[in-house]
C-alpha cells in the first residue's frame, strides 16, 4: 500500500533556527514568511514551521 506524500506542522519557539535545523536533514525551503511560518520539503515529506 502506498499512501503517498506526507506532511506535519510544527509550532517552533524560533524559525530560523529550527529551518537551519531541518536544512541540515536535506529539507529545502519551498515557500514561507519568515516573519511567522515556512514550508519545507524533503522528497515526499513537507513540514510547515510555525
């Protein structure tokens, strides 16, 4: 069975932290404000910061 992409949203205390975090783990920045939220993918998996 094959259930396709993924994707989860997370609330961080800091947004520019969390996406140097992320991008460490192969993620790339796909869309956000970095005032307040930002979208990251890896392959199947995207993960909203906010």
């Amino acid at each position: 069975m094959q259930l396709g992409n993924f994707s989860v949203s997370l609330a961080v205390k800091d947004l520019k932290a969390s996406m140097a975090f992320y991008q460490k783990l192969g993620f790339t920045s796909q869309m956000g404000d970095l005032g307040g939220w930002a979208i990251l993918q890896n392959g199947p998996v995207t993960i909203g910061l906010f």
